[in-house]
C-alpha cells in the first residue's frame, strides 16, 4: 500500500463523534511505525513533507497517543508508531483571566485545542543542562503536553511574581489556584 493511501485508510478509521474519540479505550494491534513526524515548532509532515491542509493536521490530532515515550496514531482498528521531536502540540497564544491567585491562563495550541492550566493541567519547565535555556510545557490531554512557544512564554515572565518555595525565590504564575514556578529568581 502507497504511503499516501496508508494516511487515507488511517483517517477513513475514525469514528464520527463530537469532541475527541476515546483513543485511551482503542486497543488494536501495532501495525508498524510510518514515515509521520512532528517537529518541535508543531510541524506535521508525512514521508519528508510538511502536510499543508490544517484539517487533515487537526484531525490526526485527535487520535494521537502517548505510551511510555512513544508516539502513536490510534484508530479502532490500527495503531502506527510516528515520530514527536518534542512534545505533539504547541502553545501558540494566551489568554489571561483575573489576576493574584484567582488567575486562569488559558492557552490555545497550533491545532485549536484549549487548556487552562490548574491542578488538571499543569505547567512544567525543563531547563537544559547545556544551554540553560528553559523549555516550558503545559499538559493538554491524557500524557499529552503542548510547548510553550518562546512568545507566550514571554508573556508568562511578564506575569510572574514571586513566592518562596522550600527556602528559595522562585517567579512563577498563578493559575486554576496553583502556583507554576518557571525559574529561581536572580
């Protein structure tokens, strides 16, 4: 079967429903990994090309999969590994409601999916031992986690405020009533 009718068969699998299918029940058989990557800017490409339709993109979106550290498409009846070079979605925008520790962040992802950061969904910053440079994630859905574009990201250390934590400074943002440190205050 030709790799762009392996895609076709794959979104031909899922069910119609409104809101996200319950890729967490679907249980099929591994059919092999495909030739589908998402690069860290939450780019989708299919056999070396980026796929161009933002539909076809969304609707892959909904039927990924995270089990241990390996990415998945998951249909009733197929699941193929595919490769995440980061995390499978983007934060692209933010939006603040209230302030103090009323807050709500609420973030929308490169695919048009929201999460309001909270208790639920949390907030995470990974510093690189290399570099320094901190790479900040939300948690979207199931152990699927969005990056923090550089942009929002900003926009969240324009909010921080500070607040010790186990002896030490930390600036962090407010939101659902959780406080998220985001780095050690200098």
């Amino acid at each position: 079967m030709s790799g762009p009718q392996k895609a076709n068969d794959l979104l031909g699998q899922i069910p119609k429903t409104k809101g996200l299918p319950p890729v967490h029940l679907w249980n099929p058989d591994f059919c092999g990994d495909i030739d589908m990557r998402i690069a860290r800017d939450g780019t989708w490409y299919y056999l070396g090309t980026p796929i161009g339709r933002k539909p076809m993109v969304k609707l892959f979106s909904t039927i990924i999969r995270r089990d241990g550290d390996d990415y998945f498409l998951i249909t009733p009846v197929e699941k193929v590994g595919i490769k995440v070079d980061d995390a499978p979605f983007v934060a692209v925008t933010l939006e603040v409601e209230g302030q103090g520790e009323q807050q709500r962040l609420r973030f929308t992802t490169n695919v048009e999916e929201t999460t309001e950061a909270g208790g639920e969904h949390p907030m995470r910053v990974v510093i690189d031992p290399q570099t320094q440079e901190p790479a900040p994630y939300v948690h979207v859905r199931s152990n699927l986690e969005a990056l923090i574009h550089r942009n929002v990201f900003y926009q969240l250390v324009e909010l921080a405020v500070s607040r010790e934590i186990d002896g030490q400074r930390w600036l962090g943002v407010w939101s659902g009533g959780v406080f998220f440190p985001i780095g050690l205050e200098p």
